[in-house]
C-alpha cells in the first residue's frame, strides 16, 4: 500500500539550508531506503516560488502564490509503500519536520 | 418448540454475547465492514425465524457464526462487482472456518476489532460510535439518540470511518508490544468516555442514553477477560462500576444530584462494590500503577466510608497527590484541595485553591470559584464565601448547579 506523506510547515520559520537538517533528512532517506519502503519524495521551493494555474470555462488564469494561504504550507513530499496505516505512520513521524511541522498522510489512490 | 418469549429471551441473551464475536470474525475474514454488520444481522433475524420452529440450537453461539458465515459467502459470491482477488481471499478465508490468523498471541477477534475501532487515526466521537455499533451491537439510531445527534449524521459519521479504515488501510490487529501501552490507553479512553456520556445522562434522559453506562462496564469486562495482565484496564472496570454502584443514591426525587456527602448510602449496590473493590485487588496485584488505579482507590475510599464522616480522607488526598504526579491536571488538583482540605482543614485546602487560582488555568470553571466559597465557608469567613459563591453561579452550566449554588450561597 502507497502513502504520500506530505511534509507541511512554516515557511517563515524554516528557511534555506541547515547542515544539521539536511543531515538528518539524508539519514531518514538512507533507513528508508535501506528498509526499501521509499518510493520517492522530493523538497519543494517555498510558496514565494509558487504559481496557480486554474482553467475556467475554457480560460486560463493565472495567479502568483500557493492555492491556500494557510500559516503551514506543503514543503516536500514522500511516497513510501507500506503493509498499512501504522507502517505509515510511523514513518512520517521519523521525518526530521515532523518535529517542527506536520505530516500529513494520505493514501495513494490505487486503480 | 420452545415458548415464544423463551426463545426471544434465548436471542436476546445470544445478540448480548455474540453479536460482537459474530462481527469481529467476519471483519476479519471478509476485510467488509458493512458486510460483516449485515450478515450478522441476517443471522440474528434468521434465529428469531427459525429458533422458534426448531428449538434453540446447542450452541447459538456455533450457529449464528455458521449462518453469518453462510450468508456471508453467499453475498460475495454472488457479488459482481469489486476486485475478484480480494473475493477469492475472502471466499478461501470464509471456507477454513478454523483459520485463526493470530499474530500477537491474543486470538479473539474482538480484541483486533476493538483496537481497530479505537485507532487514534480516526476522531474520538467516531470511535465510540464505531465501538458500540461493531462490539456492542446498537444501532445507528440508537447510538445517535445516545449523543443526542440526529440518526443521519451518525450514519454518516459511522460511514466516513469506516471508509477510512478501508481506504486508509488502518490495520486490523492488536498493535505490537511497542505501541501497546498508549494504544490501550486509547481503548480504555473510549471505554471510559461512553461511561461518562451515560453518568453525566439525567435520571429523565432517553435509556439509551442511561444505558451507556452499562455497554461501558460490559466492554470493560470484555475487555479484561481479554487482557487480564492489563492493571489499567481492570483499574477502569474496577472505577465505572464503584460509580454505577452509586447511581441509585445520586439524584434525589426531584431530579437534582446529590452530594457525596448528602447520599443515602443503603442505597448503594454493595454487591458491585464488592465486585469492583476485588477487581482493583487483581489490578494492584499486577504491580504497574496508573491513573485509572488511583481513581478506582479513590473510589474504593469513598465506597468503603458507612458515613461521610468515616471517609478516610488523608488517604484520599494522598492518593490525589499520586495521581497529580501522574496526570498534571488541574482538575485533579482541585479534586486534591478538597481532600486536603477535609484530611488537614480548610487552610490547606485553600493554599492549592489560591495556587490554582494564579495559575488562572481554570480561569472559567465554575468549580473553582465553588471549592474557594466552600472553605472560606468553613472557616467562618462568609463575606468573601459570598463573594466566591456568587462568581460560581456567574460561571455554573447547569439549572441543577445553579440551584445548588444558590442554596448554598443562601446559607453565608
């Protein structure tokens, strides 16, 4: 079973690098992988980076920003795969934000 | 042939002691919750038919789990819909009927259903309504009616969790040793959040609702027989029945609650104190202390007291110190100043009462303001009891407390 674990935090409060935190993100990667249970994941830019696209009645707009301004915004995602709920969820909470944000976990739609 | 009425109270008794196991073993089997609820339902209805005609069965236990197992194989076969995969996984599980997949030493099924109903992943208020619908047998209507909700948004918060647990893939087991311990204290917090919704239910209130009290305590020995070695949870079983022992003596004929202090004690079911003073032996037995424990001690204490004035209150405040320690509650605190309030006089009392009060964490708690009036009271300082009673009733929830208050406040 696949779960995206979003990594959702405070942009203003976790800005560019850390060594320190880049170096527990690259731990957290190498158990996962090492346990084969990380599909992929990626970091992403801040919202400042952000562009919203939308098509409406055949129009295309498009706005500067995230789709929601809400204080914690998405900043990376995993997908890991996992006999279930409490496989994922123990992952995501050895996520190095999970200790200054939140992760949130949601099932991949399986056809 | 059996006399009708025989044969209804047979089905009754069987609903009570089945349903769940009847349940938890087609979930299991069938990974289908609805499905698993209906066919249980249709052999229950198929007992009321037939056990009538053909007498009561040896073991109705046996047999409703074979005719739900029947029905059950019958509606996935004839299923079209759906992945044939899982169908055939259901179908091989349903045909070995002694498969007994069992990957924590603890075999029941109703342990992995509770554990499942009670997973933190779903909101609280829907697992209780999941517990008592899948272990305890009610129905949506009636669980709504318990809650005080309408029927349809408790179908729908029945549906959205159990679509959860499907989509979500919560697991279906008890969890491991390593997440056991706070796992169980979310099964004994359902457990003991029923309870409270059937206590805090007024004398008047719906039977449903008052009955909560009664699920609560037989999933709390369902829950005992089932981990035995677990201290808490025979710690919360030994609490909810030393309260229910008291519920005849705690409203008066006017249907206002009366205190501790003021309760006819004859009234009392001493046979569930009794009951429930053993139950905390075996807990204290087990040597692992916890705060359901302590409560049931606390409990013990004021169960064991032929009048309020032979409570032995030095031992309930410093039962209350040990549970402080344990839950830094303000709550618990506050029940603690009125123990040492009895146990070392209201002086003491009142310095916890003051400490609280500057914290301002109960800031809107009508108790506090309450606590304070009572032994400023007692001390004989009634313009500043007065006072405290009057910022009571400002902040009081309830007619019934309010009248209390007020009777009080009359008295300084």
């Amino acid at each position: 079973m696949r779960y995206a674990l979003l990594i959702c935090h405070d942009e203003t409060k976790v800005v560019g690098t850390d060594p320190a935190r880049t170096q527990a993100f690259a731990a957290f990667e190498d158990e996962m992988t090492a346990r084969a249970v990380l599909v992929g994941g990626e970091r992403l830019r801040p919202t400042t980076s952000a562009t919203t696209v939308r098509v409406r009645d055949g129009d295309m707009v498009i706005a500067d920003g995230p789709f929601a301004e809400t204080k914690e915004q998405i900043a990376g995602f995993y997908i890991v795969d996992c006999e279930d709920l409490d496989g994922a969820i123990e992952i995501a909470a050895k996520i190095p934000a999970a200790c200054y944000g939140s992760i949130e976990v949601r099932p991949v739609w399986e056809i | 042939m059996g006399d009708i009425a025989d044969v209804q109270a047979a089905v009754a008794e069987a609903f009570r002691s089945e349903w769940g196991r009847v349940v938890a073993y087609l979930i299991r089997v069938t990974g289908q919750w609805d499905l698993a609820e209906e066919c249980a339902q249709d052999a229950f209805t198929k007992a009321l038919e037939r056990w009538p005609r053909d007498g009561i069965p040896t073991s109705p236990a046996g047999w409703l789990k074979t005719t739900a197992r029947n029905r059950a194989v019958d509606r996935i076969r004839r299923e079209k819909a759906g992945d044939a995969k899982l169908r055939e996984a259901a179908m091989s599980a349903l045909g070995d009927e002694e498969s007994r997949f069992d990957d924590n030493g603890i075999g029941d099924d109703r342990l992995r259903l509770m554990f499942t109903c009670c997973h933190p992943a779903l909101p609280v208020e829907a697992q209780v309504a999941l517990t008592l619908r899948t272990l305890a047998g009610l129905t949506t209507s009636e669980i709504a009616r318990a809650f005080m909700v309408p029927t349809e948004t408790m179908a729908k918060r029945l549906v959205r969790a159990k679509g959860k647990i499907r989509d979500a893939a919560v697991p279906y087991r008890v969890p491991p040793a390593h997440q056991l311990p706070n796992r169980l204290m979310a099964v004994l917090a359902v457990i003991y959040a029923l309870f409270n919704e059937g206590y805090s239910a007024s004398a008047g209130a719906d039977l449903v609702r008052q009955n909560l009290c009664a699920e609560a305590i037989r999933l709390g020995r369902l829950l005992v027989e089932l981990m035995p070695d677990e201290p808490e949870a025979l710690g919360l079983l030994s609490m909810m029945m030393l309260h229910d022992a008291r519920r005849p003596a705690r409203v008066d004929a006017a249907g206002d609650l009366v205190t501790l202090e003021d309760q006819d004690r004859r009234l009392w079911d001493i046979a569930a104190i009794g009951e429930a003073t053993a139950v905390l032996d075996d807990a204290v037995r087990l040597r692992r202390q916890g705060p359901y424990q302590l409560q049931a001690a606390i409990a013990t204490c004021h169960a064991a007291a032929p009048t309020a004035a032979d409570t032995d209150w030095a031992e309930i405040a410093d039962l209350y110190r040990r549970l402080a320690e344990m839950v830094p509650s303000p709550v618990v605190a506050l029940n603690r100043a009125v123990a040492v309030a009895m146990a070392d006089g209201p002086e003491a009392g009142l310095l916890i009462v003051e400490k609280l009060e500057q914290s301002g964490v109960l800031a809107d708690y009508h108790l506090l303001p309450a606590t304070r009036a009572d032994l400023l009271r007692r001390l004989g300082r009634n313009q500043q009891a007065e006072i405290a009673y009057r910022r009571a009733l400002d902040l009081a929830p309830t007619d019934a407390e309010r009248r209390y208050l007020a009777k009080r406040l009359a008295e300084v």
